[in-house]
C-alpha cells in the first residue's frame, strides 16, 4: 500500500509541475516574447534594410 500511495504522490508532483511551468508561460506571455525576439534576431541577420520590432 506504501508502495502505491508514493507513485501516486510522485505523479501528482509530475503533474503539478507541469501545470505550474504551463501557467507561468501562458500567465506572463513567455512563448510571444521569446517568438518575438528570435523574430528580430532572424529579421537582424537577414534583412539590409533596420527594423524595430516590438511585441
């Protein structure tokens, strides 16, 4: 019984975590900001011409 009750606790530290790190990137916005500088990284090496990129 020990047995199961710590595989059930360690998924469910699995899964909080999970839906933590889910949270804070939907809660501060980290996939767009990070989407967005590699945007102007990208844009940096390839276009001639300066552009001003915010998100």
């Amino acid at each position: 019984m020990k047995t199961v009750l710590n595989v059930l606790w360690t998924i469910f530290k699995i899964l909080f975590a999970v839906v933590a790190v889910l949270f804070v990137v939907y809660f501060w916005n980290l996939d767009q900001k990070v989407l967005g500088w590699v945007y102007t990284q990208v844009n940096r090496i390839h276009d001639r011409k300066n552009v001003d990129i915010k998100f």
